[in-house]
C-alpha cells in the first residue's frame, strides 16, 4: 500500500513546482477537482483552470496530515509572493498511488 501522507506531500510540492510530468503520472484518468469556484472539474478542467497557478513561488508549511481510509486531510499554510499568508484545509482521495479526488475547502487570510 503506498504511504498517502507522502504521496500527498509530493502532490503539493510538484504544485508549487510547476512539475507537470509528476501530475500527469500521478493523476487518476477519472480525476476530480473541486472548489468553491471551480465544482466538480475534471481532469483536463483541473489543467485548464487551476495548472496556470503552478510553479508561482508558492510556499506551503503544513499544519495537519491526517490519514482516514483512501482519504488525507490537509490543512497547509501558504504564501504567495507579494501575498498575504493564507490557510485552507482539503481532502485528497487516492486509489493506490493515484490521486482520484481533491476536495477544496478554502480558509482565510492569517496575515
């Protein structure tokens, strides 16, 4: 069984790298992605809408990784440049070592 709390860590840093090649192959065909403004995207939707943001010099410090069955709950610290620092919490899901679902539940401005 692959350990999720470090498949969920490299999903972040390959994010915040821009690293698409690791998504690609870590990414389950049936993908989903949602978030207050993007609900339900698919794989491609995911790409399209929310990829750009990859690779901006983001920062994330983790808070909490919390294993439940298929699930990881992750609430992260993060900064953008020229930013104020930020916290959300999502819920990943994976399937073995693919990433199956992302659920985003969008925090608040800490800073």
């Amino acid at each position: 069984m692959a350990d999720q709390i470090q498949l969920a860590k490299a999903y972040y840093r390959a994010f915040a790298a821009g690293d698409r090649r690791y998504m690609e192959e870590h990414l389950a065909d049936e993908f989903t992605f949602s978030a207050p403004p993007d609900p339900h995207l698919d794989r491609a939707g995911f790409f399209e809408r929310c990829w750009p943001g990859s690779g901006t010099g983001q920062e994330s410090e983790f808070v909490r990784l919390i294993e439940s069955g298929a699930e990881v709950i992750v609430t992260y610290e993060t900064r953008l440049p020229n930013a104020p620092k930020g916290r959300n919490t999502e819920v990943l899901t994976f399937d073995g070592d693919k990433l199956i679902r992302v659920e985003v539940y969008f925090g608040w401005t800490i800073e």
